[in-house]
C-alpha cells in the first residue's frame, strides 16, 4: 500500500482516522500501531514478522543497556547495531554482494556460489536509520528510553514516515509519542501539507516518469541529443517532485495525528553549489550521515587530507544506501567529488554570483542523475555521449500538450524563490500561521488538489513506486 492508491485514500486513510479520532487518548498509540502493522504487511506480508520480532529484541537489547554500564553498555550497543545493520546487509545488500563475488569467480573459472535471490523488504533503510538512532542516542544519555516495547515499535513503524521517510530521529518525537494534542487546526493544515504532496507525486512526478521511462527504456542507438535531454530533465523533475510529494504527504499525515516531523526539502533545485544542495536535497539524510558518521569519522576537526577522505566516505555509503548497485555508489563518487572541489577552491563558503552558479549547480545535478537512473554502467557512457552529440530530429512520441504544461509547472514550483513569489515557499507556505480567512483559501485549494490527484489516479494505471531500493 502507497500514499498514492486510492486504496489507502479512500479506505485505509479515512477508516483509520476515524478510529483514531473516536479513541480515548490511552488508546491512540495502539490503534496508530495496529494501522501501520496493516498498511505494511498490506503491501509486505512475509517480512512485517522479521520486523516485528527484530524491532521487539532491539527494543529489551536498548533498554537493558541504558541500565547498564562500562564493557556491558557497550557489548550491548554493538549487539544492537550489528542487528540492525546485518538485516540491511542481508535483506539490501546480499544479492550485489554474491553478484559480484560470481563476478570475480566466473572470471577466474572457478565457478560460482549458488544463493536464493533474496526479496527487498520496503523501507528496509529508512527503519534500520530510525533503529539506529534510537540505539546510540539512548547510549549517548541524549534521551530515555521508551517506557513499552509497543510505544518502541510505533515509533519504527509509524507508517507515514516508514516506507519513504523522512528520517525521524527518535529525540524529535520522543515526547510526542508519550504525550501529544490531536487538534482540529492541526488535522486540517496536515491535510493541506498532504494534499500538495500528493498533488506532486500524482500530477507531476507521474507525469513526467511516462516520459522518462520511455526514453530511458529505449535502446541506446535511439537516443539523440534532444531525447537524452528530454529525458534527463523529465527524470530531474521526477526524481524531486516524488521524493518531495512523498515528504510532504508523511508531514502532513504526521501533523494530522498531532506529530511534527522534519523538513527533508527546501527548494533543493535553486543551490548555489553541490555543498548547498544537500543542505536543502533529502536533509534528514545529510544530518544523519553527519552526526552519525562524518562527525564520528573526525569530521574536519583533524588534517585537511582526512577531511576530504571523511567527505568522500561519506558520499560513497550515501550512494551505496539509496541501492545495491554500482551506479549508486559512483552517483554517491559524483558528489562527493564536487564537494571536494568545493571545499579546496573555497566555493562551498561563498554566496557571490548566485545567478551563474545556481544554473551551472542544477547542470552538475542533472548530469549526476545519469548515474543515478541507469543502471547499466555501459549504457551511461552512451547516454552522456548523446547528450553532448546535438544531433537528432524531435521526438514526436515524447512531446505532448500534458508534458510540456506540467513540465513548465514543475519548472517554476522548482525554481520558485527566485521569483521571489514566497521565501522558500515549499517550506514556509506550510509552516506559517494561517489567519482564518488564508486558512479557508489553502484548504480549498487543498481539496481540488485532493480531487484532482484522485482524479488522475482513477483514470491511469501508471504510478510508480521508486522507493523499493531504499
């Protein structure tokens, strides 16, 4: 089950809240629980138990090392991360591991290992970051630990943040979960924030995936200048307006059961340079990968070698967790390349000439979500080369009325500070204070939106799901 179904909209979503709403406050927790139980095994049946029993073991293995000390918390904290971490290495990482390894075997003709493909469970990364945090913030003394093994469970398994995040680090919600207003001002500006999410995924994102697939499924001796670059654009927009709507709906759907979870976008798309943009681009990521390994790996308090080896370690095993493949991990080289070059020629601390350097930043992005998207590392040589080959008629089967209006929209809402309509309008537009009569308006747009997106879902069968690496 998705946020994008009209499954989960029009039966899971509003039975749910209704339950919810009509609950005695001590009961909240259970049913919120129960819901994300269901919504799970709705779409992952045969994995809900491994998650289920490992997240049960993880939450006595925490507790009991909060109440312990010396050689004890620390053999206990290492149980923890090694559970954790060896469901990923299993469930996410097994299958590249043993394709590479056959690789090397095949090669030197001495055969190759016989292992079960083993199945993805969704949102493996996402609940084994959350896992994580938990583990060493209750190490840390940063929080206390949860008073129930069920209360632990709710918080792994939410399932507005679950399957595409964002990363709600445990010290965020800890007291939201114990203790949290369910208020009607809150139900209705969340439905607002999902609304607009949902509006980005539905209409946009899926808009410009139809293109995207095509070209990126085409054989590489089709693909001229001006599809590659059709098609890469289309995969740029894509690529945001999904993973932002999906943000925007967990927000909103956090907001609506009285929860505040993090912003993961702000506009990622009007950066200056790489190091801006993952300051703005999937930010819960970037402060995990900060507090919870640049930071521990010496960030820059050492030399400034080691400062740049921490940068481009961090990168690589950025690019590794959004999938077992190495087109990630060399998306992941990509970036962390341009962070390098920043941080030697001193352009990641200056904000002069903001009007060159966001377009040649949104260049650098696009040519980086090559790599991303094309899995085969022989097919994105091709592709870079006809981009830059200028040479092609237009592809008539890829243009259409519905792609170019939708595209001009995503376009602006991407660029949208620089039209100073708004500061940072995907961030603030939800977060300020609504007075009565702007409140009716957003709420009527929000439901046209709502209509709208319910509208494209019902008369199309087309709405992918890209999360199931993550």
């Amino acid at each position: 089950m998705v946020f994008s179904g009209i499954t989960f909209l029009y039966f899971f979503l509003p039975l749910f809240f209704l339950l919810y709403a009509i609950a005695p406050r001590r009961f909240r927790n259970l049913i919120l629980l129960i819901g994300s139980i269901i919504f799970y095994a709705w779409g992952a049946p045969k994995f809900v138990f491994i998650l289920l029993a490992s997240t049960a073991i993880d939450y006595f293995l925490v507790l009991r090392m909060h109440r312990s000390e010396g050689r004890v918390r620390k053999l206990l904290l290492s149980l923890s991360i090694v559970l954790n971490l060896g469901l990923l290495m299993y469930f996410k990482y097994m299958n590249f591991f043993v394709e590479n390894v056959n690789s090397v075997l095949m090669g030197l003709n001495i055969g190759h290992l016989n292992v079960t493909e083993i199945a993805l469970p969704i949102g493996i990364s996402f609940y084994t970051f959350q896992t994580l945090t938990y583990s060493m913030d209750i190490y840390r003394k940063q929080n206390k630990p949860l008073n129930s093994v069920t209360d632990y469970m709710l918080y792994i398994m939410m399932f507005p943040q679950l399957i595409a995040g964002p990363i709600v680090r445990y010290g965020l919600i800890s007291e939201e979960i114990r203790n949290r207003e369910f208020k009607s001002n809150q139900i209705v500006d969340g439905f607002i924030r999902f609304s607009v999410g949902l509006a980005k995924k539905v209409i946009i994102a899926n808009t410009m995936a139809e293109t995207a697939d095509v070209i990126f499924a085409m054989s590489p001796g089709g693909w001229t200048s001006t599809i590659a670059w059709v098609g890469i654009l289309a995969y740029t927009f894509q690529i945001y307006f999904d993973f932002a709507g999906y943000s925007d709906m967990a927000i909103g759907l956090g907001k609506m059961m009285g929860f505040r979870f993090p912003e993961n976008f702000e506009s990622p798309y009007t950066s200056s340079s790489i190091t801006e943009f993952w300051r703005r681009w999937h930010i819960t990521l970037g402060s995990f990968m900060r507090d919870y390994l640049y930071i521990p790996l010496g960030g820059s308090r050492k030399s400034t070698l080691l400062t740049y080896r921490n940068l481009f370690v961090v990168f690589l095993l950025s690019g590794l967790w959004h999938g077992a493949s190495w087109n990630f991990i060399l998306w992941g080289a990509f970036h962390g390349f341009f962070l390098v070059t920043e941080r030697l020629t001193g352009l990641s601390k200056t904000d002069r000439a903001r009007w060159i350097r966001i377009p040649l930043t949104f260049f650098i992005v696009v040519l980086g979500w090559v790599v991303f998207r094309i899995e085969e590392t022989e097919k994105i040589g091709l592709f870079y080369r006809a981009l830059f080959d200028f040479s092609g008629t237009w592809p008539i089967q890829v243009f259409n009325t519905k792609f170019v209006v939708i595209g001009l929209i995503g376009l602006a809402f991407s660029f949208i500070t620089l039209t100073k309509i708004g500061q940072h309008w995907s961030v603030h537009f939800f977060t300020q204070a609504y007075t009565n009569n702007s409140l009716l308006t957003y709420f009527s747009i929000a439901v046209v939106l709502f209509i709208l997106s319910s509208g494209y879902l019902a008369t199309g069968a087309f709405n992918p799901f890209i999360y199931f690496r993550f």
